[in-house]
C-alpha cells in the first residue's frame, strides 16, 4: 500500500440552509457520516455541525477522488435520515473543501468538534465555513 498522508476539512449544507439537523438525532447523524468516511477508506478526525450543515475533518485517501468521497457520504447520510428515521431531509449540492497540514490537525479537530459554541459566540473561521464561491456557479 501506497504511503498517504492528506488532511482535509469538509463542509456541506442542509438544503436550502434549512435546520433540519435536530438535536435528537445529530450524534446518529454524525456517527453515520463517520462509519461511511471509514468504511471509504478515510481516517476519520472528527465531525460537528449545527442546524444546518456538518463539518467532517478527514484523511482521504487518494484512491477516491473528493467528489465522489463527498458525494457517498451525503448520500449515505440523507438516506439513513430520511428512510431510517423516516424524516424528510436533503443536502444542497454545493460543499467546501480546505486541504491542511498534520500541524493543524488539532487546531481544525477541536473547531469541528466546537461547531455549537463557535456559533453562539460567533468565533467562526470564515474560511471553514464556506460551501461555495459566491459568483461561482455550483458543480
């Protein structure tokens, strides 16, 4: 096996930005998108999120291009909200991807992870919360 070392965060919205993301389910939500990342090959570092979108800090190996990593996992996600749960649910096409090095591992794991309180006191880094390009059209 091929040696690969590659950390990326990933970002991708609710439909519409709607808050679909309720409480009740968003730890089975979160678990769900990581055992798929896994299950794709992926070291998987962390997932958060609120209402409306989910963050997924991951190692992607370079046997599966991004696209279809990212498509997999939205797909698997919806699917175990909508037919598993039995709600209503859909992810916007669109998604950011930022790729990072080893020595900010820590710094992009424990923004995942804080999602909730990044939120509410509004400490955001604007560059991991993008999906898209404004201007740009979406792929």
């Amino acid at each position: 096996m091929a040696y690969w070392r590659l950390f990326y965060h990933i970002v991708w919205s609710t439909k519409n930005r709607h808050p679909l993301i309720q409480a009740e389910f968003e730890g089975s939500l979160h678990n769900v998108i990581a055992a798929k990342a896994k299950q794709l090959g992926a070291m998987v570092h962390a997932v958060g999120g609120i209402e409306d979108h989910v963050h997924l800090a991951a190692s992607v190996p370079p046997k599966i291009s991004l696209s279809v990593f990212i498509s997999q996992v939205k797909g698997n996600s919806s699917h175990f909200v909508n037919q598993s749960l039995g709600i209503p649910f859909a992810w916007q096409s669109e998604y950011g991807v930022v790729s990072f090095g080893g020595k900010n591992l820590d710094l992009v794991v424990k923004y995942v992870k804080s999602q909730h309180q990044h939120h509410a006191e509004q400490t955001l880094l604007a560059f991991l919360e993008h999906t898209y390009v404004k201007g740009e059209s979406a792929r």
